[in-house]
C-alpha cells in the first residue's frame, strides 16, 4: 500500500476531532464499490498441507471425537474463542494443523513447515489468527490518524488539496481496519474486504499523486475524466475478483504496477522540488517512498513464522508505521 504526501505550513493550534464525512468522493465510492463486493464469498485456495493425508486424517478423527451430536470427549471452547467465531471443526483444523507441523519438525531427518488453506501455522493469542499482524495494523491505524489529525490542524480548510489529503487519510484508517480485522479471522468476507481495500488504497495514490503533481485540481474537466477513469479501473478490477476468477497472482500484479506508477512520480516529483528548493523537506517524498518499497520487499521472502508469530508479512506492517509518520510530516 503506497503512501502519499501533504506538505503544509506549520500553524501552531490544536487538532479537531476528525469529522467522518470531510474525506474525498472518490475515496468514499472507492470504499462503497469495496464493501459491495465483499458480500458475496469466494472459495478459499487450498496449500500443501491441506492435501498432507495425516492432516486429513487428523481432522476427521477430531471432529468424529469432538464435534459429534455423540461426541464423547468433546473439549469445550474457551469463551474468548467462541466470540471470535472459532467453532469445534475450526478448532479441529487449527490444532491438527500444529500437531502436523510438530511432527514434521521432529522427523528424522526434520521436514519443511508448509501452509495450510494458503497460510502458515501461526500461534495465536486470545485467539487471533496473527497476532503481530494484528498488533502492527492497529500501529499503522494510528499513524494515519494522527496524521489526519496534523492535516486538520495545519492546512487551511481552504486549502484545494485538503480534501485530497484527508480522502486519502480515511481511505487508509478504513484498509487498516479491514487489515486489523482480517489478521485476527480469517474468513472469505474479512479477506476480500482487506484486499479490496487495499486496492481502493493503492488505486487512490495513483489518482491522487497527478492531481498534486500536475495539480489537477485547476483543470475540473482534466479532473473529472481522470476520476471516472480511476472509478472505472476500480471497479473492472473488483469485477473480475468476483465475477471471473479470484486470482492472488493477478491481485498483486495490479497491485504492484499502480504502486510502482506512483513511486516514480513521487520519486521524480521530490528530485526535481529538492534541485529547485534546496531545501531537506523538499526530499522527503521520495525518501519516503523507498522506505515504504523497502517494507513491502519483505513480503518477497514469505518464510515461516518465528516462534509461530513473526513472519515476511508482520514484518512488512512493522515496517510501513515509520514512513507514513514521516509522509504526513
């Protein structure tokens, strides 16, 4: 998820609470497309370990045993789990999937952990999914909020590129708490909603970054065919998740080629502003934009979680909380 800049005068007076309905139009049709979409499910894609038949067989024997009308060792299931949906063959699956990977680890000689249902076996606590994960999108949550917080304070409500500014603020509290509630359960809604929101996120930083770079707010009719081009890529992209096939590989790719457009007009923008300017602020943009890339490269390495929690991916959200304090800045 790329991050965009809103560089301001400083006005030294105290933050107003955010107003819910101050962000952009596109960024609020970008989320309504997003939630839409999301209520319909998608089959989940299955992994190596899905297939393992000692796995398999683990499950069955569990849920004959545990989940049973005529269960006759049924464990009960602590309260804090039941309230986050973890039923008896959800429980089934997820410590089989343990027991397996224990074993695995023991062989002689030790064998590769490996994914279940396209995730690894990740320790919970208080029964979420990933933890870290969860732990690190509330970071990024606050990041951005604090930010929309300096926006408001410090940027004249008249201003024309507030309302940019604050679209993009919200678009992103909105992913991370997509991002907050997915890492906790995985469920086919609580994913699409985190994936679609990321792209309304991703999409929203390749519209917004020529509105301030070329500074489309002054050319309206520029605006409005650049906005409903935006709309509508967003919406094909939705489409073809839903309607056609739910492709991971295509999910990122799209994702990838909008973020790399971006950062190389953030990257161009920031250069040529520090040659005009002379000044360290002016740079900031773009130095931002390669720590954000540096983040998101972690994803690449997708090894086993350490200690059952720390994987590419948690590591990835810890990575992005700094940039995007020093983006709003």
């Amino acid at each position: 998820m790329l991050i965009l800049s809103a560089g301001s005068q400083v006005h030294r007076r105290r933050a107003p609470a955010p107003a819910l309905l101050s962000s952009s139009p596109l960024s609020l049709l970008l989320l309504v497309i997003c939630l839409a979409a999301s209520l319909f499910g998608t089959p989940a894609a299955a992994s190596y370990g899905d297939r393992l038949p000692e796995f398999q067989e683990c499950v069955k024997i569990c849920d004959r045993e545990n989940c049973g009308a005529d269960a006759q060792h049924a464990s009960p299931i602590p309260l804090h789990h039941r309230l986050l949906l973890w039923t008896c063959p959800a429980e089934c699956d997820y410590t089989c999937q343990h027991l397996i990977t224990a074993r695995r680890r023991a062989a002689k000689p030790p064998q590769p952990t490996v994914q279940f249902h396209g995730k690894w076996p990740f320790r919970r606590f208080l029964g979420m999914q990933e933890p870290l994960s969860v732990l690190f999108s509330a970071g990024n949550f606050m990041a951005h909020y604090h930010g929309l917080r300096l926006i408001q304070a410090r940027v004249p409500a008249s201003y024309p590129l507030r309302r940019y500014y604050t679209g993009f603020a919200y678009l992103s509290l909105t992913t991370w708490v997509f991002s907050f509630i997915f890492h906790i359960r995985d469920f086919s809604l609580t994913e699409q909603l985190d994936y679609f929101a990321a792209g309304a996120s991703v999409l929203y930083g390749l519209y917004y970054a020529p509105v301030r770079i070329l500074r489309l707010d002054k050319w309206r009719a520029a605006l409005r065919v650049w906005t409903t081009v935006c709309v509508l890529l967003y919406a094909a992209h939705v489409t073809y998740l839903k309607m056609w096939k739910w492709d991971y590989s295509y999910n990122m790719k799209a994702n990838v080629v909008c973020g790399a457009i971006q950062n190389v007009l953030w990257i161009s923008f920031s250069i040529a502003r520090y040659r005009s300017r002379r000044r360290a602020w002016a740079a900031w943009g773009g130095i931002t934009v390669v720590l954000v890339m540096s983040a998101m490269s972690l994803e690449l390495l997708d090894f086993a979680p350490i200690w059952g929690s720390l994987d590419a991916h948690s590591l990835w959200h810890a990575g992005t909380i700094g940039p995007i304090v020093l983006w709003y800045k």
